[in-house]
C-alpha cells in the first residue's frame, strides 16, 4: 500500500469523508487485491454520507441508472462542477 495511501486511510478512520473519497477513487482505479473493488465502494458511500461531492460523483457510476441520477443530483448540489 502506498504511503499516502496509508495516510487517507487514517483520515478516513478519523471521519475526514474526503479522504474516504479520494481512497475509494484511488482502489476503483488501481485495485491491488481481491476485496479492494468493494472496499472502494464502501469508502465512496462513506464520503458521500460525509456530504462529499467527489465520493457521491464516484459512488454515482458504480451504481444503476435511477440511483445514479440521484447521486449525481446529489453531487452537484454539493459543488461538484
């Protein structure tokens, strides 16, 4: 596990859901071992229930149509561009 990795992690555990998000985008693009796809998502729902617009943008395209309409709605309303 990378460093900063490690770093998010411990944000995370600390309630910091930014970092939830960005380690949940870094497992949905570089899984590393078995369990790290759903981890991911966990961490991104995580982020999101933290009022994250990044997590609810990610978690948006792990999900079907009309629950990612509504995560998307989501993220916009809390900033995401």
């Amino acid at each position: 596990m990378p460093r900063a990795l490690d770093g998010l992690a411990r944000a995370c555990a600390f309630g910091d859901a930014h970092s939830c998000a960005r380690e949940g985008v870094y497992l949905t693009t570089n899984p590393q071992k078995e369990g790290d796809t759903e981890r991911a998502v966990t961490l991104l729902q995580q982020a999101c229930d933290g009022n994250d617009a990044l997590g609810c943008e990610r978690l948006a395209a792990t999900q079907s149509d009309q629950k990612a309409a509504q995560l998307y709605d989501r993220a916009c309303s809390l900033g995401s561009p």
